[in-house]
C-alpha cells in the first residue's frame, strides 16, 4: 500500500496483443472517504484568524461515511420475514379472470429466460388487459419478493417521480439532486441486492425505460406497453383478449349461468376482450339480467350505433356499445356520477388522488351545489365504481381511456365543449406547484398530467379561456424544477402564445409568461434568448407598475444575472442595485429577498473586480440567511461558498478554507456523505487547495469525491471516469506515478466497457496512460499502451490522422529509453510527416517534431 492509502485491488489483469482485456476492481469506496476525510481535518484544523472571522458554531457532524443503502428500510427483526415493500396503485381486480397462461409465461421467462417481460399489447386493442395482469401477477407472487415498485412509465416525468420514491424507500437521501443521478444510484443500489419486481405500466418510450431498468439479473421487470418497437433483450408476452374457452368460462362462472351457447356468442360478439367482458358481467349483476338478456341488449344497441356492421364487430364498436349500455344504467342513477364521469373524461388515464380531487370541486365555482358536496361526491364516486366505469384503489381514481373516449363521444354540440371548461377550471385548482416547498413536486407528479390533459382537451375544442395560458405557465415551472427542460421550454412557449392572444402583447401577464420563458430557457443555455425574454418583461412591468414595484425587481434580478453571465458584469451591476434598493424598501433590510438580491449584486461586482464591496454584499446575504433559516440550512453554505470565493481572489487562503469547509460540513449534515451535492463540495475545496499550490489537499478531496461517487454510481460507471482522471493527473504532479496509473486503468477499463474497445475514447486514454507508465518505469506496459492508441487512431481516422502525431511521439520516447534509436526515428520521421501534411512545413509543431529527429545520430 503507497502513500496515497489507496485501497484498490486489481484481482485480474489480462492483456492480450498489447491490449488491457479486463480488470475487476474492488474498491472498498467508505473507508477511502473516511480516511481522506480524517487525513484532511487532522493536517488542516487552523484556528480562525481574529480578523474578519467566519461564523463556525453550527454542530459538527460525525466524521464517518453514511453506510452503504438497504433494499428496503430496516425493520424490527421478527417482522422482516415475508415482509415486501411496495407501492402498488391498483387493488386486484375482483373480476380477474383466465390469463393463467400469461401468468405461467411470465413466470416461465423469469426462471429461465430474461429477467425482463413484456407484457405486449401492441398487436391487440386497448382493454386486453395488460395492467390487470401485471397487478395480477404482483400480487399472486408478492411472497417471493422483498420489494415491489410500481412506475408510470407513459410520459419521462412521472418516471422520474416514481423512480425518486423508491430512492426515499431505498434510504438514498437525494433530495436535491437531478433525476439522472437519482435513476444511476437507484440501479446501482438494485444491481446489489436481488427480491424485487420493477413494473413499468404503460411504457411508451422503449429506450427510455432501457435507461432505467438496473443490469445485471438479480430482479425481475414487467413492462406494460401497446409500443412494438421493444428492443431484444425483452421477452414480449402477447395479449390479443382471452381465448373463446376463457371467456366463456369467465361469462358463466361470474354471471353464475350454465347456458354455455348464449356465453360463447357474446363473446364472439365482444371479440373475448376483457374489458368488454367485465362491463358485460358488471351490467348483468346489478341490472339482475341473465347472459341472455344481455345478449339481447347488446344487439339491440349494435343495431343504433352502428346498424351496417354485421355480426362480426370491431374492437372499437365493441367497446364504444358497452359502454353505452353502462352509461345508461349511471344516468338512471345518478346525476352526479354523470356529471363527475363527465370531468374525469377530459383528464387523464393516470391516477387521480381522491382527496385532491375533492377539494379542487370545492373550489370551483361551477360545482358549488352538487358535487362539491363531500356525501354526494363519495356516492358518484361510488356509483361510477360499482359500474366498472372507474377503478379505485390506494385512494387513487382510474378511468381507462376508452371510458373516458365513449363519455366524450356522447356528450354533443356545445356540451362537450362546456365540459371541457369546466374540467380545465378543475384542472387549475387542483395543479399548484410551490419550488421552495419540498413535498409540492410530488403532489404535483400526480396531477400535472390531468392538468395538460385538461388544457389538451379545451384547446382543441376552441375553449377560449385565461386560465389556459396560467397553468401551461405553472406546469412548466415544474417541469423546469424536474429538470424537462426542453418540455418545459415548450410548454413556457405554448403558455405565452396563448396569453397573447387572450389579453394582448403588452398585458402584465405576458411578462409572467416571459419570464417563465426566460427562466427556462436560461437553464436549458440559451442565455441570449433567455435575455430576449427576460427584456421583454421588465418593459411591460415597468410600464404597468412603475420604476419601482417588487415585480419590477424580479425582472431587474433576471436581467443582472444573465448580464453576467454574458460576461457583461458593468450592466448587471446596474440592474442589480436597482433591484437591492426595490427590496430594501418594499421588505425592510433584514428580508430573505434583500438576502437574495444581495447575492447577485455580490456576483456582478465580484465579475468586475470589485471585490471589497462583493465581500461585504455576501458578509450581509449570509447574516440575513443565518438569522432566518439558521446556522446549518443547505442555503446558508451556498452564501458560505460565495464568501470563500471572495477571500481566495483577495489572497486570504485561511479564511477561504474556513468558508469552504464550513459549506462542506452543512452539505454533509443536511444530505448525508454519501450525495452528489457533497461531492461536488468536496471537488470545489480540493480545487480551492490546487490554487494555493496543497497537491495532498487536493489529493485527499479527489479521493473523497470519487469514493462518494462510487457509493452511487458503482465502481464502474462512466461518471466516475472524470473524477478518476482528475485525481491520476495530481498523483502525477506529486510524483507518484505507480499510483496515477492504477487510477488511469481503472479508467481504461470503464471506458471499454461503456464505449467499445475500440472508441477513441479509449485511445486517448491508452495515450494517457502510456505516458504514465513511461514516467513511471515501465516501458514494456507503456509501448503495449501506446501501440494501442496508435491502432485505434488509426482505425477511426486514417493513416496520417493528426491524433496520431501525439501517439507517435510518445511512442518514440519509449523506444528512446529503450535505447532502440533506429524504431524511435521512424516514430518521429511519420509523426513529422503527418505533421507536414495537415499543419505545414513551418508550423511550430512541425519544426518541433524536425528539431526532435535532429537530436538523432546516424
């Protein structure tokens, strides 16, 4: 072990015709944090200076690395048989019936097929069933699992959602982090255990639910979807309906029937779908039919809607009648539960909490006297159940589409379009979005869709109202704190366009929806368009407000900061203290705004030099932030961290790192050790270190960044690859080259594993490391290495690539030292004509190169 208490243990090395086959690494990720940590604060406690000292007193926490995530949270010891945590919405159908050849398939393709099944529904129609055979099949086998997770997988931002459940359930703290992190380390943490069962319900998008899907093949995974386009490695279980006998069978056994003619022209009639055939049975119980009678009726009904079709029915037809039938017997009833089906046909298919629902009812005007009452509603609601027209469970509601599509279908002339107001009113009450509040992102994963389906629905029915524009604008800035961007630059798009045409170019909400533009564009880089936007809005509310109203600040504050960021602090500085004095005056000196507005003066004048008075701006932003939120808020070493920048441009090293450890212990007790946040801490300090020229400092945060990296992501994901160079190049620069090089093959191997063996990624990697073994010694493995960028270049670009001159130089300084002068001139001699071709005679490479083989004797 060297001195860089590097705990990696290379278990196999194979190379192969120069080339690095395989390594497996095991890398114990805790104890190097623990002892990079420990290393750091037992070299680098200082007291502070008496000067200016930064506020230190809020508590410490424990210098030891959080423990590694459980699959499931831990419970007492004699209840933790057969438990299994899960999330499933949907209660079992009481109607299941037949599919035991799906669940026998299902089971098949687990034990010896694919840990991954596909329960296609793409050759068939919608109604065959698919989510009732996966939550049939949850259920049945829930015993053989420790941990369930059900996701809706129709539309990238609920699998986001659910995806960060199950990291609050797997005890992964990431609650500030991206969802790209939040899906790497909940795969990682699955790819560890075995006992759990993901479901997927309604995928659409096959290659983004691929990203999702953990590897290896310790879990098992059922994907629902009408998409054909799967790729292999799914084994897809087709439904087209129940077979004829299934269905009969069904029909008789649920109807309590023997007439097993009458059951097998009905469902002939009914195409054996299963949704056709449940409302059938549904029907028949509560209207005390017999199977007969509602053969009789469905006839009868096929004959008014649809009298040219013969006695071979489409799957449509088939749907759209008995629907019909179940429609008539709610409207004898229940006015209510017509009136509440005709809402929930202009949302969406996905759950709808109950209770949101409810208050949303009392809310809107339009329902005041009926079903904003909480009795009538829970007896519509109840109405709609019992006749299959709606699901509950979990107190969730599900409508299915088709439902939803026949209820639309029956609704004529100004009606439907009447509904689909009042559904958008409904929409609006219900969809509320707060970013400072943590728990508002998952309420609202459970409604934006209702919310878009609702405007949706209105837009293309001509609705002309001004609450369309308002919530597009609040749906996209969830979407923006989900990190869907380009969705939520879409939607701020869609939002303002509609707002212009509904009060005009310069009406005050036109600014709010630029803004929302600007933000989100802002985000997502655009930083000129996003000033476009952001222009745009301060002159339509100064012109509304005044010079001075606290909207006009916001706008003021998103202007300075995307001056600065343009690299034009002079102006941002001039938005920015009109938007300080704005707050100062409308809050007082001591407000959370003035903190902010501060801030970002703080930044432009730190941009252009002014760095006296942005110490201060942040001594004052940080003081107002500790009195609100205290010592150890997330926000708070934000300001921490803006200070420290400030003390390292004015030459104070010692007060810099006091700021920046500070930031690092509030991260560390708010997020836990092992979080993306606090690795990116951690680098921000080693960077700090590299500045003052501490190559050890540096060193032992690489090695806690990494190690926190490793936590998440695993030892072999490509997003540690930056963080292993990072911390080669300063073992390097300390000299320690046998180190730099185990860190460089780590690398190596990640990115042959997630590139190719034959990316040029991994030549310039091998380039890389052939140069450290050089400097290290080792000659043989650096030629192998050296050789193998060569090929690869090569391979990619052509023979006379300019990469290829760095290889070949390299290449001759190994044969240099190897004393073979007459390979070493030919490496430089095709370097130098490489050269030649692509950057001239005269070029300072080129006379490089010459002057390097003129060092050579013949």
């Amino acid at each position: 072990m060297n001195e860089t208490t590097i705990i990696i243990s290379i278990l196999t090395v194979l190379c192969v015709a120069g080339a690095l086959g395989a390594i497996i690494f095991a890398i114990t990720a805790s104890s190097r944090a623990d002892a990079a940590a420990h290393r750091r604060n037992e070299k680098r406690a200082k007291p502070p200076k008496a000067a200016e000292p930064v506020q230190m007193s809020e508590p410490e926490p424990a210098n030891a690395p959080a423990p590694a995530p459980a699959l499931v949270p831990a419970v007492p010891e004699e209840e933790t048989e057969d438990v299994c945590i899960s999330n499933i919405p949907h209660t079992r159908n009481p109607r299941f019936y037949g599919c035991e050849k799906l669940m026998s398939k299902i089971r098949s393709n687990f034990a010896s097929q694919s840990h991954v099944s596909l329960v296609d529904g793409a050759q068939g129609f919608g109604g065959v069933g698919k989510t009732s055979v996966a939550v049939e099949y949850a259920l049945r086998y829930m015993n053989d699992y420790k941990l369930i997770w059900w996701i809706r997988a129709s539309d990238s931002a609920l699998i986001s959602a659910d995806f960060a459940s199950l990291a609050a359930k797997l005890d992964l703290r990431f609650e500030d982090a991206g969802p790209d992190v939040v899906r790497e380390a909940v795969c990682h943490a699955l790819g560890r255990c075995d006992g759990w069962l993901l479901i997927f319900d309604d995928a659409v998008n096959p290659e983004l639910v691929r990203s999702y899907i953990p590897s290896g093949e310790n879990g098992h995974v059922i994907i629902t979807s009408r998409v054909s386009d799967w790729w292999q490695c799914t084994v897809p279980i087709s439904m087209l309906g129940f077979e004829r006998a299934e269905s009969a069978e069904m029909l008789l056994a649920r109807c309590k029937s023997t007439n097993g003619v009458i059951a097998s022209q009905l469902a002939h009639l009914m195409n054996d779908l299963p949704l056709a055939l449940d409302q059938a049975i549904v029907h028949a119980y509560r209207s005390r039919m017999s199977l007969g009678d509602y053969l009789t009726t469905f006839r009868a009904r096929k004959k008014l809607i649809a009298p040219e079709i013969g006695e071979t029915i489409d799957s449509d037809d088939v749907i759209s009648i008995t629907l019909s039938i179940a429609l008539d017997q709610v409207r004898k009833e229940s006015d209510a539960a017509v009136d509440l089906l005709n809402l929930l046909a202009f949302l969406s298919s996905e759950g709808l909490p109950a209770p949101t629902l409810k208050k949303a009812l009392q809310e809107t005007s339009e329902f005041k006297l009926s079903l904003s009452d909480e009795s009538i509603f829970d007896q519509a609601l109840k109405t709609l159940h019992q006749n299959a027209l709606v699901s509950l469970g979990n107190n969730m509601i599900y409508t299915h589409g088709l439902v939803r599509a026949a209820v639309r279908s029956a609704l004529e002339g100004d009606k439907k379009a009447a509904w689909a107001e009042k559904a958008l009113n409904l929409a609006a009450n219900m969809f509320s979005f707060d970013s400072k509040e943590r728990e508002s992102r998952s309420r609202c994963s459970l409604v934006f869709t209702h919310a878009l389906a609702a405007v949706d629905y209105a837009d293309d029915l001509g609705v002309k109202s001004d609450v369309m524009s308002s919530l597009l604008d609040d749906v996209s800035i969830y979407m923006r704190a989900c990190e869907e961007l380009k969705r939520s630059v879409d939607l701020a798009y869609r939002a303002l366009s509609i707002a212009e045409v509904t009060f005009g170019s310069t009406h005050p909400r036109i600014a709010v929806c630029a803004d929302t533009l600007g933000a989100s564009l802002h985000k997502l880089g655009d930083l000129i368009g996003a000033r476009n936007q952001y222009e745009r809005a301060l002159k339509i509310d100064e012109t509304a407000y005044g010079p001075n109203h606290p909207s006009v600040a916001v706008r003021l504050g998103n202007m300075g900061d995307i001056l600065r960021e343009l690299g034009i602090p002079e102006q941002a500085s001039a938005y920015l203290e009109r938007a300080l004095e704005i707050a100062e005056a409308t809050y007082g000196s001591d407000h959370a705004n003035v903190a902010a507005r501060s801030t970002s003066l703080a930044l432009a004048l730190q941009a252009k030099g002014d760095l006296k008075e942005a110490k201060k701006l942040f001594q004052r932003a940080l003081e107002i932030d500790e009195t609100i939120y205290g010592l150890t808020h997330p926000g708070v070493a934000d300001r921490v961290h803006c200070l420290g920048l400030v003390y390292t441009e004015l030459g104070d090293p010692d007060q810099a790192q006091m700021c920046f450890e500070r930031a690092l212990r509030i991260e560390k007790s708010t997020y836990g050790y092992n979080h993306p946040r606090v690795a990116a801490r951690v680098t921000y300090l080693g960077l700090f270190f590299e500045s003052i020229g501490d190559l050890e400092g540096v060193r032992d945060c690489y090695e806690e960044a990494l190690a926190i990296d490793e936590a998440v992501y695993g030892s072999m994901h490509p997003n540690l690859v930056s963080r292993i160079d990072a911390l080669g190049c300063i073992l390097e620069k300390m000299g320690n080259y046998q180190a730099a090089k185990d860190y460089y093959l780590q690398a190596l191997v990640i990115e042959e594993m997630a590139y190719g063996s034959d990316d040029i990624k991994v030549a310039k990697r091998a380039l890389k490391l052939g140069k450290t073994y050089t400097a290290a010694g080792d000659l043989f493995s650096a030629r192998q290495q050296l050789e193998r960028a060569i090929e690869i270049h090569q391979s990619v670009y052509g023979a006379t690539a300019v990469d290829l001159v760095d290889d070949l130089m390299a290449l001759s300084d190994v044969f240099r030292d190897l004393g073979d002068s007459k390979n070493a001139r030919i490496q430089l001699g095709r370097a130098l004509l490489i050269s030649q071709e692509q950057h001239g005679m005269f070029h300072p490479n080129t006379e490089g190169i010459r002057r390097s083989l003129a060092t050579f004797a013949y």
